[in-house]
C-alpha cells in the first residue's frame, strides 16, 4: 500500500510523470527502505577502510606500498579529496585501520580494526586465514552497529589501498565467472607496461590457487582486510535498513561478495559512479544497475559518494517538498 501512494506521490508533484528521471528512481527507493512518505536522511556518514596488501610488494601499483599510509594521515590531517567534498556536502567522515602497516598514534582519529599489518601476498598463499576473515567481519559489523546507534541511517563506503584493485580484479574474476582480462584495469595512476605486468602476476596467482567456487574460500584467498570489513558492513547495514552509498570499483567488489552472500542487500544500495576502472561498468551492468555519476573518476577514498550525495539529497527535497498538483492548483494533462 505505502508503495502505491509513494508513486502516486512522486508521480503528481507539479511535473511529467517521469520529468525528473533518475531522481525519481532514487526518490522512490529511499521512500521504500524507510516504508516512508516524507523519506528523511540522517547524519550521513562516509565510513572509508584502508589497509595494506601483500601483491603491493609484486609492483602491481604504479605507486609504493607506503603511501598507504601516507594517505591515511593525508585524511586524518584533513588535506585528501574526500574530506574537501565531505565538508562540502555536510557528510561525516570516519577513518578505518583495517590492516595498514603502520602502528598509528592514539591520539589519531581512527577506528582501530588492524586484523595485521596486512595481508598475506595471494600470489603465493592465501590472502588470510580463516580467523583473520572472521575477525574482519566481527570489526564490519561492530562499526555499522556504532553508527546505527549514532542515528545514522545514510553510510557510505570507501577504501584506501595501494595495490587493491589488484585484489578486486582477480575476485571479480573468480565471483563473476569471468575472464581475467575483463577485469583488470589500470588502477590509480597506472601505465599500460604496468598493466600488463600486473595481469601476468594475476594469471600466476590464478594458476597457483586453482578453481574455487565457494564465496568465503574466494574471500579468503584474494581480499584485502579493507575489502572483506567492508563487505560485512554492508550486510550489516542492510540488516539496519540504512541506505547504502557505492563507491568505485574496489568498493563495488566489496558489494560484490556481501551480495553473493545476501542478493537482497542491492535493494538499499545506490552506486554512486562508474569509475574510471575499465571493469567497473561491466561489475555494474553484472549487478543490473545504474550509476548516478560518470566522471572518469578513478580515485577511491569515497569521493564519488560524497560528490554524487547532493543528488541524492535533491531526490528527497522533492518528494517532501516539491507541490502536488492539486495543492499548487495546477491543471494535470487531460
């Protein structure tokens, strides 16, 4: 019933049926999570993972593995990108160590969820233990449990990580059935000599571990801590009713793995951009979904949430604010 009047709603604001597009796509989605008429949005928050990979030391980066860190203190001292849209936008930040390999100071503003200092290199054994991943999603769960509590109900999700979407391309290969070539990209910064070495490191890392159809062994095998915390948040945050916010490809993996473990999750998600990862269009044309942004963007952190959140914002004025028909008297097509 409450999905009838919320169309109803959308459909006689002072416009066409349909003028406003995807917005009213997102107007009727929010409306739906929250079984509400007048959606309302709370102290959204951006929730970013970061840690460190094993296949970094394998040159699958253009970048060193350091700057993981360096990154990480770029945020907490307030100078990276995500916290200029952030501020901008009104949006929360919240920083988590998920394996880093650096021992941060108490007195930075971080959540300490360091399984280690990261992970194990998948070319060679798997990515972590079996304990290692429980722990990861014992960690997801208990920060999206704090927010909840915080009254949050909008999270959105980036990641930090040199070398990580090594680790998405070959989970993505293993998830989606795939071909390893459709799923490796450039990544941050990245040259084509780059590229082709970090396929051939892909392949070898294939080869060595061999089929594998279960979701947790996959997880086990090729995620980062980052990667795997993430993935049990957004489960988590699907069993709070919140809406989920999708960042780049790294993030859309994440996705990946909770929605192989629950397909219902999707029905609170918005992927806020196809990134500029040439397998990320393909990810999101497997899930069946459209993004919000396209702007070549290809940095992580969560800055495509937090630049596409002012649109979501906007679908949600609309539906509570824009006037009917009837109570602009406005005549409606005949």
């Amino acid at each position: 019933m409450i999905l009838d009047k919320l169309q109803e709603k959308i459909d006689f604001k002072t416009k066409p049926i349909g003028a406003l597009g995807y917005l009213e796509k997102i107007a009727f989605q929010i409306g739906k999570i929250q079984n509400r008429l007048t959606p309302q949005l709370q102290k959204p928050t951006m929730v970013v993972f970061a840690a460190d990979q094993g296949i970094a030391k394998e040159g699958v980066s253009a970048y060193p593995p350091e700057v993981t860190y360096q990154m990480v203190k770029n945020i907490i001292n307030g100078g990276a990108a995500i916290n200029v849209f952030c501020k901008q936008n009104n949006i929360d930040i919240q920083l988590v160590d998920a394996g880093v390999n650096f021992n941060f100071s108490d007195c930075d503003p971080i959540i300490k969820a360091k399984i280690a200092r990261g992970n194990s290199n998948f070319l060679f054994q798997k990515a972590m233990t079996e304990q290692q991943v429980e722990q990861c999603f014992k960690f997801g769960e208990k920060i999206i449990d704090q927010l909840f509590a915080s009254h949050c109900n909008v999270v959105g999700f980036g990641e930090l990580g040199i070398g990580n979407t090594a680790s998405a391309a070959i989970l993505m290969s293993y998830l989606c059935r795939l071909p390893l070539e459709n799923c490796v990209g450039k990544g941050t910064g990245t040259t084509e000599q780059h590229l082709q070495k970090k396929l051939a490191i892909l392949k070898q890392a294939q080869r060595f571990h061999g089929e594998i159809t279960d979701v947790k062994e996959i997880v086990i095998t090729f995620a980062g801590f980052e990667i795997a915390q993430m993935a049990a948040a957004i489960l988590q945050a699907y069993k709070k009713n919140m809406l989920i916010l999708i960042d780049g490809f790294t993030v859309t993996i994440a996705f990946l793995i909770a929605y192989k473990m629950n397909p219902e999750v999707i029905e609170n998600a918005i992927f806020c951009h196809v990134s500029g990862e040439k397998a990320h269009r393909q990810l999101l044309d497997y899930l069946g979904v459209e993004p919000v942004l396209n702007l070549g963007l290809r940095l992580g952190e969560g800055t495509g949430c937090a630049l596409a959140y002012p649109i979501i914002v906007s679908a949600v004025e609309f539906l509570n604010k824009m006037a009917s028909f009837e109570s602009a008297n406005v005549s409606n097509k005949v």
